[in-house]
C-alpha cells in the first residue's frame, strides 16, 4: 500500500478541499406568459403556465 512520502500541512489540505463547496447558479428565466422571473423547465407559480399549457389553476391575487 502507498504511504505519503511527507505530511501534508494543513494550508495544503484545506485550499484542496476549499473548491468543492462552490455551487452554480440556478437557471432563472422569463416566463414567456407573465413576464416574471421562475425556474426553467418548471411551472410558473404566478400564471401555472409550462410550455404554453395551463398545468395548475392560479387564483388571483387580492388587493
């Protein structure tokens, strides 16, 4: 079995793990319908609209 040739100091260790913890951004997009912000490939909680189709029933909002 293979034994590290020196010790790894703690710097070295951590600035190796320090890239992992990075995440991506998620997709945000326009609705084509309402024009507002949501999550691709997902339903529109303002209108309910996917891919021009009416998926959920959206109630108004009251004033």
């Amino acid at each position: 079995m293979a034994t590290p040739k020196g010790k790894v100091s703690k710097a070295r260790r951590n600035s190796r793990r320090s890239a992992n913890w990075k995440l991506s951004t998620p997709g945000i997009v326009k609705c084509p319908r309402c024009a507002k912000m949501k999550l691709s490939h997902r339903v529109c909680k303002y209108c309910g609209y996917y891919d021009g189709q009416e998926i959920i029933k959206v109630e108004a909002e009251a004033k």
